[in-house]
C-alpha cells in the first residue's frame, strides 16, 4: 500500500467523495459549492463540520498534488471546475466495493464496530451479515488499511479504525467555537437586506427550474400544507406565504383551493412566480410589514417558508409577532426553518456567486418559546431528518401553532 498520511479535512474531502460517487453519480463529479454541501452534511457525519470553500479548494489543490485527486472541468457548457477522488486507484479498491465501502464510512465517521459499519455502508455496499463485514476488515488489515482497536469498557465489540491518518474521535475532536447569532447584521440590517435581495436576484432563474417541483418528492411537507389549506378553506379565510421565492408553495396552497397569496422580498423571485403561477397573486414586500388582507378581518394562515433563516437571533421575536399580529382568530402561523445551533456562511449558490449570505439555524425549544411569546397556542413542532439524496445538509424544524 502506498504510504498516505491524511488530515481530518483531506480525510472529509476524500470520503465525502468516494460517498458521492457512489450515491448520485448523476451529480458527480462534484463543484466546489458541492463539495462543501458534502463535507458539511448533519447526517453521516462525525464530527460535523463547517469547512468554507476557501479551505476545502485549498486542501484539495494539496490532494491533487499528492496524486489522490483531480481537478477536471465541467463539460456541460459552463467552464466550472470539478473534483474527482483518485484514492480509490491509489488503494486499489475499484476491484473491491467493498473495502471502499467500509474505508469510505471509516473516513467520514471515525472508529466503528461491525455492526454500526454494516448499517452505514449499506447505500455504498450491502453486506449480508454482520460476519461479512468482520472477514473483509480482517482482509483489509492484512493490506495495511484497517486495524482493530482495544475494546472500550461497557462496550460489546472492538471498533476498527482507518490508517491513513490520525482518526478524530468524539474524544478529540475540538471543542466548537461560540457561534455570533448576530453574524447577518453585523454591518447593518438594511446591508443584510440588501445582500438577501440581491442574492436571490441572481439565482432566482435557476432556484426555480431546480426546485419548483420539489413538494412532489416531500411527503410531509405536503401532508403539513394540505392540512393548512383545509383549514383555511373551511374558515374562508385567505393565506399568505411571506418569502415565497418562486412560488411553488403558494400555488400548492391554491390547487388545495385556499385563497393563497405569495410576499417575497426579491423582485426577481416575484417575477419567477408571476410567470409559472400567472393564477396567483404575488407581491413584492417585507414580511416584517405584513398587513392584514383587505376583504377579510384576519389571515386565515400566514407561512414563512423557510424566509426567516437570514435574520439574526435578535432579530426573531420582532418577526415571528408581526407575523402572528394580523391573524384572524383561529387562524394559523406555520413556520419552516433549518434546526440547530449554526450560522452558516455561502458567496455562492447554484454555482452562481452571491453576495455573502448568513443562514442562521435554530433550535426548537428556542422557536416555541418565542411563538409562546407572540401570544399564540396549540404549538406543533416536528424535526425531521436531513434527506442525503436531495443534497440536504440540516434538519429541519417545522411548526404550526394558533392565533387565540
């Protein structure tokens, strides 16, 4: 075997690779911006990072070096540059899946047991049992791969570990860093509105040929909005969707037969919803101004579709009241947002640069307390899982609660 030595990011970098070649060949190799969503996953990986684009074009330029990556361009029309792990050739590991199964999940998540790795390599390589995976570790310790390590006390199996660098534990890895909750309005609130609106702008062609069509592979997420759309037809009472972007939610409300209008603050998401959903009306504005409908005393539900997840922590009790202020009694406020502790930084999207974003996530607990706080009650919240083949990098938290 060749002597490889890999940091922590080079040992992310490679296996979140050799993972996505595997698991949505469509998409790879993969673009930088890709590569980033790769390494950053909330699922399948331990510990869960949040490397920039500075710091994973950086390693992989090294990887390259190193003969265990290459850089090619994209031939799709577009010159953008794209990543392509080797490790797989230097290791010898095409003629067998699955060691390259078992190497990459060892890469991604540290030591396991066999059992743990028969469960996660499943996607990459199926193992019919648990001594299956014992005979092809053992196989790859006899090439210099793998080795077993001590059993821990209390635990029923050795984990085996990698060798091809210093494997981070939960017992190594670095103590995460003060997250700034306030990091969007570090200039200004108007410079972050401004970013926001620009940002969308310039993707807003692009965000909605990829996913105006999303709701049909989201079962939940339709279950949730079917179920607000009933309900506001029953009551007769309009709805609005602040922050629509390209409108698809807006609409699926309107096929329901809710009367369903979408607010957005980019002109040029406006514009992308007017032209797919001509039936529908959307407005530019800012939810922070919402006002109540004209013909009706209240909205019947008001949906923030993911359109809170710019704003600073400080920010959030403001906008979660001004939304709950002008629903009718009995009416609805249904939220969307990214679960968890991070705020997560992008200058691109699509492949498309940006101006720099701030994506800010939350905790349940946090986002019940303000809605409590609004004066709302009958608070739902449901957390579901990131979904790997859709390029998910969060959970997400979804809430639904009632104007009194």
């Amino acid at each position: 075997m060749p002597e490889i030595e890999l940091d922590a990011l080079d040992q992310r970098i490679l296996g979140s690779l050799l993972e996505k070649q595997v698991t949505v060949p469509a998409s790879y190799p993969l673009t930088l911006s890709g590569l980033r969503s790769a390494c950053n996953q909330t699922s399948s990986r331990e510990p869960v990072s949040d490397y920039d684009e500075h710091t994973l074009e950086h390693a992989a330029k090294a990887l390259k070096d190193a003969g265990l990556l290459r850089i090619v361009w994209s031939d799709s029309g577009r010159r953008t540059l794209k990543y392509h792990q080797v490790l797989s050739d230097a290791l010898g590991l095409e003629e067998h899946p699955d060691r390259r199964a078992l190497l990459t999940v060892l890469l991604l998540r540290g030591p396991q047991a066999p059992g743990e790795l028969r469960s996660r390599t499943d996607r990459l390589h199926h193992f019919a049992h648990r001594d299956d995976v014992e005979t092809c570790l053992s196989e790859m310790a006899q090439a210099g791969l793998v080795r077993r390590l001590a059993r821990r006390p209390g635990d029923r199996d050795h984990r085996w570990i990698h060798l091809l660098g210093d494997a981070e534990t939960e017992e190594s890895a670095p103590t995460p860093a003060a997250v700034d909750r306030e990091q969007p309005v570090a200039d200004s609130p108007a410079a972050r509105d401004d970013r926001v609106r620009g940002a969308y702008d310039i993707v807003a062609a692009t965000y909605t040929e990829r996913l105006v069509d999303e709701l049909d592979e989201l079962p939940f997420e339709r279950w949730l909005l079917d179920r607000v759309a009933d309900d506001a037809c029953r009551e007769r009472l309009p709805v609005v969707e602040v922050g629509c972007g390209p409108g698809h939610v807006t609409a699926h409300l309107h096929e329901r037969g809710a009367d369903a209008r979408g607010l957005d603050l980019s002109p040029g998401m406006v514009s992308e919803a007017r032209s797919r959903f001509p039936d529908v009306r959307y407005d530019v504005g800012d939810l922070r101004r919402l006002m109540r409908p004209e013909a009706a005393p209240g909205w019947g539900a008001v949906l923030a579709w993911y359109s809170l997840i710019h704003l600073a922590a400080s920010e959030l009790p403001g906008a979660v009241a001004a939304l709950a202020r002008p629903i009718a009694p009995g009416g609805r406020l249904v939220l969307a947002l990214h679960a968890g502790t991070e705020v997560r930084t992008a200058s691109s999207w699509f492949d498309l640069e940006i101006p720099t974003l701030d994506v800010v996530l939350h905790e349940p607990h946090e986002v019940v307390r303000l809605v409590e706080q609004a004066g709302l009650v009958e608070v739902e919240w449901y957390r579901r899982g990131a979904l790997a083949h859709r390029g998910e990098t969060s959970e997400r938290l979804y809430l639904i609660a009632s104007k009194p």
